[in-house]
C-alpha cells in the first residue's frame, strides 16, 4: 500500500521535474529564425540589364542586389549568403578584370560561401587562385580534389557556420570537368563522384557533428531531359539523406517556387535554383524550436 | 518494511537518474526544424541602390567603357548571320579572318599553311552593325573566350564536314572550301584551296576549341591526327582585324552551291 503511494508520488514529483524543465528551458521564447539568401550563375553581371534588353530589360545588378541583402539583414541579422557557382564569365567586367571585381563585390555584400561552378575554371586554376586574396568568402567542394594543383588548400570540403545557437554544416559538389571544361584549364582537379561524397559528408555533418540543417551547394544542374542518366540535383536529392536544403546551379533553371523532393530516407528535402545573371535572389527561411511536442511533427514547408 | 525502505533508496536514485537523463538529453538535443518558407525576390530598380557599391564599380566601368567604345573601324553594311542559306556575309568574314590571321601564327610556328576554317553558325553571337566598329562590336559577336586550334585531319574527315554542313542545313562558317550539294543530297566539286579533296593528303584545319572539343556534334575532329592550340582568342582575331582595317569588306564568294 504505502509502496504503491510512494511511486506514485514519485512519478507525479518526475512528471512535475520534468514539466518544470520543460517550461524552463523548452519554453516558447526559444524560437530561431535564419535565413537564408542565394544566388547562382551571375555570370559577371555586375550591371542591370539595359533597358532596351529583349529578355531581361532592367533587371538585376549588384548595386540593387546589396540593398536587397541589406534591407534583409535588417530584418533578420541571423543570414547566411551563399552563391552556387559560376560567379565568373559573361561580361567585359570578366575579360578585362579576370574576376577581381566580382569577389570584390561579393565580399562587400558579405557573402559567407560559394562553391565553384564550371566557368569559374574559364581562366583556369591559375586564374582563379590569382583571384582568390580578393575573396573574404569560402569556397567550398567536397568533390573537386585539388591536391596536385595550385588550389591545393584554398577550397573547403565543408564549413561550419554556428548562426546564433543554429549549427549549420555546408558543403559542396561540382559538376563532371571532362568534356565541360578543357583539360588545360582545370588540369589535375579530379572530380569524385557527388553522391558517395555526399554520404561522407552527410555522415559528418549530421551525425557526427550534429548539425541542425545542413546545405549543399550544388553546380550540378537542376535536370537533364535529354539526358535522365546525368546526376542532377533532383536525382542527388532522392540519392542522398540528412540534407535539408540544395541550392543548385549551372542549368540557368528558372523555377516558380522551390521543389521539394523526397530523399533516400523518405525525408523532404528542398531543390532551389534562381535563374541566372542576378535577376533574382533566392530567401529560404528556417524556424527551428525545441518544443518536445514537435520532435515527431516533422516540418512545415511553405513554398 | 526495510525491505520497502531500501526499495525507496532505488527508487530516489532512479528518478535522480531520471532527472538527470531529461536535462542531459534536453542540452543534447538538437533544434527542431519547425517550419521553413522559400520564395524568390526579384532584383529590380525597387530595391534602390548601394551607393558604395555603386561608387566601388564606377572606374571599373568607366575604363571598359572607354576602351570597348573606341573605334576600330567603319563597316558600310549591316552583315547578319540570318541571310543566307549556305553562306552568309559575317560568317564567311569571320572564317576568312581566322584562316588569314591564324595563319601567321601558324606558320610562324609550325612552317605549316592552314588549308580551310570552319566555324559554327551559332557562334555568331551578335550582328555586325553599319557604321562604327569598335571592341564592344567584337565582344558583343564573340563573347566566349575560345581559342583557334588547328587540326590535321585526314581526307576521309573533309567529306564528314560537308556531309556535316548539309545534314545540318546551316549556314556554317567556311574558308579555303568549297563544294555543290548534289540532288541527292551529297557533296560533289569539294575543292580545298581551289584544288580537288584528295583523300589520302592530311589538311591543316582551324576551329575553335569549343568545336575541336566535339561541341555542336563535329565528331570528326575527334579523327584529327595532330592538334595545335594557337593561344589566339577568337574575339582577338576579330579586333586585330578590325584594327588592321579601314573599312571591313564582306566577303561575297559563293562557297556552297546547290546543284
């Protein structure tokens, strides 16, 4: 008798422990938002398209593009800024400077990270390590080995970013070099396949290192009709698990909202390309909390 | 009841344990992705302007301004890569610049002659205006960083570029060629610099890297024996022309006939 009321007080003094954390370190104060910004292929366009332009007329520009950024900032400090690659080749601003004003600019919008796309090879190694004391941003790739060139030590596999308590693991894949890239141009730079890389990174990233979301910044391309075989970020998306979000590049793919796509683990995972040349700038928003309740709920996607 | 009483003992340790596993487990505890939204904000003249990023790009500009608006010379008709069923104005001058500019590098370099250029039809990727030709003419026809390559290729791949040229029904850029589509849709008369296709004779052919490479499906440079890169871009060929010229003189020799 008297052992059935001592266990019972002791569950109800555990269940009341464990509500009084709950409310204490659970509580719903504890809620972070991160945003994230991204662009992919500017293709040195650094100038808005004239207005007279058939296609494009008076869209983009990097001077337009920073005040976005910082009227984002503004509104929420708590941002990563990433570029999917391509960041050279497409303007005179490339011939003439090689690439220095871009990096230029993209540090002064403080870019956090880029990965690097198949044009940013056009001046080959040489011409993109000349450029890189220009560049107060990462680069990272996780499947480029440099080791026998010039880039040797100057690209990250992957990169950490601890946004106010939020653990955010990014790496990188690169598309296929041979028949894309000359030879002379990317030299000894061996290109490894995107998807065992993703399974060592994701196994890093996530499980080792425990990060809360973790990015791949991915010049892939979005998909290939004529060529299904071809890895494309909608098939690396279904070919790997514990990625939440691909911002791609390289296809110049215009997409109405971001796809959500189901991964190996039958996770959502996020597919996002803006076009190309700085017309657009791609917000992806993350609300985390640590209310138990919502362990299990999964997450809500707004697209 | 001591029995009870040291079951008690267990029972505090256990909830103590209980205790402790929930804050542990609480600090190990990742966050919860709760929500995520993704849109896509355009960048257009509303988003206002940075003025020290304006002001950091403004010599930049200024100086590719003033050197791609300098006048290299004058063309007195607008040439058009649309007009023109086998050949057209510009790019007949683009692969007889090539060939003839190409041509003192290589043979400087190798003793060698150039024996035609072939170009591709969509690398023409402006049109060439009548009036003032400055370098922003030449970077707006040749935006690529390609390079001039020559390759040897054999007799046999010479009727694979004429075979090419009608399969794929474009204008194609052609020099030191020339040949008549037959009925029958084959190519008959091809003469290389005026003197009939031998088979057996390896040709010295200038390209550009991109098509060297198997770009735009010409496979047959695959075939090629020897490769020479001339380190010569394709838009500086065009602007030492301009440069060299006074006034640019479209080419009007028929290089493809229909039988």
């Amino acid at each position: 008798m008297k052992r059935r009321e001592f266990i019972e007080k002791t569950a109800a003094s555990t269940a009341l422990l464990s509500l009084g954390l709950s409310l204490s370190s659970f509580g719903t104060n504890d809620i972070k938002h991160l945003t994230i910004l991204h662009t992919n292929d500017v293709h040195s366009h650094i100038d808005p398209f004239p207005a007279d332009d058939p296609r494009n007329p008076n869209k983009g520009g990097v001077s337009r593009r920073a005040a976005l950024i910082e009227s984002i900032r503004k509104e929420n400090p708590n941002l990563l800024l990433l570029d999917a690659g391509d960041i050279f080749q497409g303007t005179p601003y490339f011939n003439y400077y090689g690439g220095e004003l871009e990096f230029k600019l993209m540090s002064m919008m403080k870019y956090d990270a880029s990965t690097i796309g198949n044009h940013d090879f056009d001046n080959g190694l040489d011409g993109l390590y000349a450029q890189l004391p220009h560049a107060t941003f990462d680069f990272i790739n996780s499947n480029y080995d440099f080791k026998n060139t010039v880039m040797d030590g100057h690209v990250k596999p992957y990169k950490i970013f601890n946004k106010n308590g939020i653990k955010v693991g990014v790496f990188g894949v690169g598309i296929e070099l041979q028949g894309l890239v000359d030879k002379k141009l990317y030299l000894e730079t061996v290109y490894n396949n995107p998807v065992e890389i993703a399974q060592d990174m994701t196994k890093l990233l996530k499980q080792e290192q425990k990060c809360d979301l973790v990015i791949c910044l991915s010049h892939l391309g979005y998909k290939y009709k004529d060529d299904p075989e071809k890895i494309s970020d909608l098939k690396f998306a279904e070919q790997t698990q514990d990625i939440d979000l691909i911002i791609g590049g390289h296809t110049h793919t215009f997409l109405d909202k971001p796809t959500v796509v189901k991964n190996k683990a039958g996770k959502d995972v996020l597919v996002n390309q803006v076009g190309c040349y700085g017309i657009n700038l791609g917000r992806i928003d993350f609300y985390f909390d640590k209310d138990k309740a919502h362990t299990n709920q999964g997450t809500t996607i707004v697209v | 009841m001591a029995k009870l009483k040291k079951y008690n003992g267990f029972l505090k340790l256990f909830v103590i344990f209980l205790t402790l596993f929930s804050i542990f487990s609480c600090s190990q505890k990742n966050y919860n992705l709760n929500k995520i939204e993704g849109k896509q904000l355009p960048v257009t003249e509303n988003a206002g302007e940075t003025a020290t990023i304006e002001a950091f790009i403004k010599p930049y500009r200024d100086h590719i301004n003033q050197d791609l608006d300098n006048v290299l010379a004058y063309c007195p008709e607008t040439l058009d890569k649309s007009t023109g069923k086998w050949q057209t104005s510009i790019g007949s001058l683009l692969a007889d610049i090539c060939l003839q500019r190409g041509n003192l590098v290589f043979k400087a370099r190798e003793k060698k002659d150039i024996d035609l250029c072939l170009l591709n039809h969509g690398g023409i990727r402006a049109i060439l205006p009548k009036g003032n030709v400055t370098t922003r003419t030449a970077f707006e026809i040749m935006p690529f960083e390609n390079n001039l390559v020559v390759i040897a290729l054999k007799g046999e791949q010479i009727l694979d570029i004429a075979a090419y040229i009608i399969k794929e029904k474009k204008p194609q850029p052609l020099s030191g060629m020339t040949f008549t589509i037959a009925k029958d849709n084959t190519a008959k008369n091809i003469m290389v610099q005026g003197k009939p296709l031998d088979l057996n004779k390896t040709y010295y052919v200038a390209t550009n890297d991109y098509l060297a490479n198997g770009g735009d499906s010409m496979t047959f440079f695959a075939k090629g024996t020897e490769k020479f890169d001339l380190n010569y871009k394709l838009r500086n060929v065009l602007i030492d022309y301009f440069k060299e010229v006074d006034t640019v003189v479209a080419p009007k020799n028929v290089r493809i006939t229909e039988e």
